[in-house]
C-alpha cells in the first residue's frame, strides 16, 4: 500500500521566510511518513469498518488513514487469544502472572524458548512504560552495570525487550476504541509479539518529489513510500482479512489500569 503526504508553499511564503523553509517542509513529510507508517504497524485493520470505528460514529480513523492499509498488531493480538487484565491496579507480582499468562496463550511462540532466542518484544504504552520502570526487574545498562552516556538503549522486564510506542491508543476494557461514547475509553493494553513472524517490507525507493505551478505560484511537495506489513501467518490470498487464531504469535493484554 503507498503512503503519501503531500505540502503546497506559496513563492512568497519560500522568499520571505528566514529558515530554509523547503528543507524544513522535506524534514516534516519525512517525520509524517515514518509516524504513519508505525501507526499502521500498531493500529492497522484493512477490514471494514475498521475495528476503531465499530461504533455509531464511525470518526476514529480518518477516511484517507494508512491505518486502513494493512492489519496492524494489535488486530492480530485481538483476533487471537487476548489475556485480560482485569482493570485493577498492577503490581510487580501481578504484571509478572500476566505476562505469563500471554506467554501461556502463546504457546510455542511465546514459551521461554523463545525469550533464550531473543525473539520475543512487549510493546507497551507511555503510562504502562512508567509503571513498569520502577520494577525490580526492570533491567536497564545502567543497572547492569553497563550504562554509557551515549546510544540507545533498550530495557527489559521479566527478560524481554520492551518498546514504547505513542500509538497505542487509550482503549475500552476489550482492547478497542469506543467512538460512539468516548468516556468508556478508559484502560490500556500492550502487546506479547514474536517478532521472527512479522514481517514488514518497503517496495522501492521512498520518494521526495516537488513540482512548481506557475500559474498559481505555489510549490507542491510530495513524499511516497510503499510499504507491507503482516504476520507470516495471518494473510491468504482468498480472505486478506483472515487471521489464524491457532497460531498465536501476538498476544493483545487488554483491560490494563491506567
């Protein structure tokens, strides 16, 4: 599926401007893309309605957004074996018995198996990350002893990878949007997935383009990327929406206290 953004500049708004405005317009359509592109990758569902937009609304997801282009994880992780956290407050010991139990829902693509292989990652949501920081057995480099002032680092709990991601959207306690009532979007969730069966690709080249009208004296600006992205185990090419929930390698943990 092709995502593209495109930013119309009048000759004027270019000469008077005391930046280079152009550059700052190709950094911007980058910056678009790329959010676009993980917002998909996260919230994605190509079936219709989108699962966002079950309601009586139906205003969640913009007619035109790339989180239509392809299913995302977290309709993966729903449409498989969710564990629900039941919307208490998490303890250490708590989070840890839910993390096991998505492992459990799982199976043998999310036992410990997999964690020796370093194949398995839990995304998380900015309020789930800052809870689970304060953990005894959140390991970071500077814990281990391995701290430098310089480079990424990627932290761990209960020994797997944890990613936060500013996509992951405030949800019902099912896992999904209510756009009709607002209000009950109240819990979070975060995401068990095995990351050796996701595949995401780009087709091509990403594109930055400009063309100049000189009829109306504006510049258009245009990026464009291709990109694909889906479980191994998740797209026939009878049913593009089907999902197998035999195979559980996303794990959706719904109903999590914010």
């Amino acid at each position: 599926a092709k995502c593209m953004a495109a930013v119309k500049k009048s000759y004027e708004v270019l000469d008077d401007s005391l930046i280079d405005l152009a550059s700052e317009v190709r950094m911007g359509i980058i910056d678009a893309l790329a959010r676009a592109i993980e917002n998909a990758v996260v919230n994605g569902d190509n079936s219709t309605p989108h699962m966002d937009d079950a309601g009586t609304t139906g205003n969640v997801v913009a007619t035109n957004s790339y989180a239509r282009a392809y299913k995302g994880l977290r309709k993966l992780g729903l449409g498989k074996a969710p564990v629900d956290f039941g919307g208490a407050a998490l303890t250490e010991a708590e989070m840890f018995a839910k993390i096991m139990e998505m492992q459990e829902a799982g199976g043998l693509y999310t036992d410990d198996l997999c964690v020796s292989r370093g194949e398995l990652v839990l995304i998380v949501d900015q309020n789930l990350f800052n809870k689970i920081r304060v953990f005894d057995s959140f390991l970071t480099k500077e814990k281990a002893g391995l701290g430098t002032v310089f480079g990424m680092d990627i932290p761990s709990v209960f020994g797997i990878p944890v990613i936060q991601t500013p996509f992951l959207p405030i949800t019902t306690a099912t896992g999904v949007v209510d756009d009709a009532t607002p209000g009950n979007n109240t819990k979070g969730m975060c995401l068990l997935v095995n990351k050796s069966t996701i595949r995401y690709y780009a087709t091509g080249t990403p594109l930055m383009e400009s063309d100049r009208d000189i009829m109306t004296q504006f510049f258009t600006f245009t990026g464009s990327v291709r990109t694909g992205f889906n479980s191994i185990f998740d797209r026939l090419d009878s049913d593009t929406n089907a999902i197998d929930s035999a195979r559980v390698n996303v794990v959706a943990g719904i109903n999590i206290a914010r």
